[in-house]
C-alpha cells in the first residue's frame, strides 16, 4: 500500500471521528479541489479554507456522517475510492445514504488534489428540509406572514392604491401619487424585514434580475420616445406638446422620473449573493445588501411605472375636457 493510500485511509478514520483537523493536515496549502454532484452542480477553488467549511457544514447539518469506502484503488501517488455516505439529517431525522466517489493526488506527502462526487439528494435536500421546518417555526404565530399570507389585506392594498392612481389625476394633484408610492414602500419595507424569508439566494437573484431587465425594456421605450420628441419633431410640434403638458398640470420632473429611476436602478448589481454553508445558490439564503438591493429596484421600478402612469392620465384627462 502506497504512501497516499495509507494518508487516505487514515482520512476516512478521521471523518468517521469527527476529527476534521486531522484531516486537513493532510492537504497541501495550495490544494486543488472540486465538489460535484450526481445534478451536475460543481464547487471548485484553490485552498483548504472552503473545505473546512464544508466539513463545518456538514457537522452543523447531519448527526453521524459516516463514510463507507468499498473499493480503493492504489496507484502510488493517485487513490481513487468508491463506497457509500450515510448520516441522519438533525432537522427532520431523515436517514441519508447515498454513493461518493473520490479521487486523490498528492506530493511531497501531502494531498495536492481532491476530486469528490455525492449525489445532489445529500446535499440540497437536508437544507432544503432545514429551510423549511425553520420556515414553519416562524409563521405560525406570525401575524405579519399571517398578514401577508391572506387574500384581504392584498386586495384592499391594491384597491386603495389603484384608486389613488385613477382618481388623483383628476384633481391636478401630485399627493395622491405620493401617497401610493409610500404605500408600497412600506409594503415592500415590512415583507423583507418582517416576514420570514421562504426564498433561496437563487430565487431573489432571479427575481432581481427580471425586474432589470424590464426596467431594461422600460428605459429603452421610453428613451426611445424622448429622442424622438427631441430630434424629429421641430419645433413647433415641440411647442404644442409642452404646451399640453403644461395645461395637465403635469411637472417636468415627473416626466423624468420613469427614465431616471430605472436607470440609476440599473447601476446597483450586488457583489454577495448568498451566504451559509451550502456549496450553491439554490442552497443558501440571500445577503442582507442582496435583499435590500431587491426592494430597493422594485420600488423603483413601481414609481418609475406609477409616475408614467399618473402623467399619461392626467395629459389624457386634460385633453378629453
């Protein structure tokens, strides 16, 4: 038995142990590693430091992670292993077991290189479980998931703010979209920082990036039409049209809003996603500055929209009488 097959067995014992630090010294400083699952979802990187996270995280997930090795194939400074992992995941008592391969370089007597594959199952669905049963704890009881959660609170909260949207301009007045547009500060303000967060850092970053790419599509259109308005029409056409906008009532800056909003919107891309131990984004939870990057751009986008809006409907009301 070579050199590495005999550092590799000692691992295993290791692990079986619990004894992490026993098994990081074996690896080299400047380690290579890869962690693969059985979906396809790969973690790669340069160092020990991740790893030990990962041992962290499974200590802080299962209770009695044991591996299983079956086979191991020796040739001298390369050891691959195939066997089994078991555990019991702690938030739900689920018993694991599931097939790992692995395979080990080394020099200099230490392990320069770690290739491992686990099934996805193993990895994702006992934080998955844990997200959940934490999830649950929370609402119940929760009079703001509960709020959030039923069907009256949300109609009358778009009721009043469509009615504020539809009747205000009718008066000439600004304070009703002031109004809506606090409104939905505040709606957006409590469910990021008063209810439970069931999302993953995937699922936000998803979410985030459909609201950019509307205000995308947004800012182009409308951009579009001011060049327009500048460069085709003379100016006389120009002359009529600030002529109607005046008469509606309607101030400049609210006709500049929808294409300044989004764009400044645009300029904030979060530099954390996710934070946790879990090894992909679809298994940690999102950051503090990725949440409030999110609300941030959504209230955005919806005051870009309101203030477009408010303005059409006053300039139509305007014309029609």
């Amino acid at each position: 038995m070579s050199d590495l097959a005999t550092t590799v067995q000692g691992m295993y014992k290791a692990f079986n142990e619990n004894k992490a630090q026993t098994i990081l010294a074996q690896l080299d400083e400047n380690l290579e590693w890869e962690l693969e699952t059985s979906a396809g979802n790969a973690s790669s990187g340069k160092g020990v430091s991740k790893i030990g996270k990962f041992f962290e995280a499974i200590a802080k997930d299962f209770n009695n992670p044991q591996l299983s090795m079956t086979y191991v194939v020796d040739c001298a400074d390369k050891v691959a292993a195939l066997g089994h992992y078991t555990a019991t995941v702690k938030a739900t008592g689920r018993a694991v077991k599931t097939p790992v391969a692995h395979f080990f370089e080394s020099k200099g007597g230490k392990v320069t290189r770690f290739v491992g594959v686990i099934s996805a199952e193993a990895l994702a669905e006992p934080r998955t479980e844990a997200r959940t049963a934490t999830s649950e704890k929370q609402v119940k009881g929760n009079w703001v998931s509960e709020f959030y959660g039923s069907w009256p609170p949300l109609v009358g909260f778009y009721t009043v703010s469509l009615a504020l949207m539809l009747l205000g301009p009718r008066s000439h007045r600004l304070w009703p979209l002031a109004i809506a547009t606090a409104l939905f500060a505040a709606w957006d303000l409590c469910w990021a920082w008063c209810k439970p967060l069931d999302r993953t850092a995937k699922e936000i970053l998803e979410s985030s990036w459909r609201a950019r790419t509307y205000m995308s599509y947004f800012v182009a259109v409308y951009g579009g039409g001011l060049a327009y308005f500048l460069l085709r029409m003379g100016s006389t056409e120009q002359g009529q049209v600030f002529t109607i906008i005046r008469n509606a009532g309607v101030p400049m800056w609210l006709l500049v809003i929808p294409f300044a909003l989004p764009t400044v919107a645009m300029l904030f891309i979060p530099i954390q996603v996710g934070c946790g131990t879990g090894t992909t984004l679809d298994q940690q939870n999102p950051t503090k500055a990725v949440v409030a990057m999110f609300v941030a751009v959504a209230w955005m986008e919806k005051v870009a929209t309101f203030s477009f809006l408010y303005a059409v409907i006053m300039i139509g009301i305007s014309l029609v009488h």
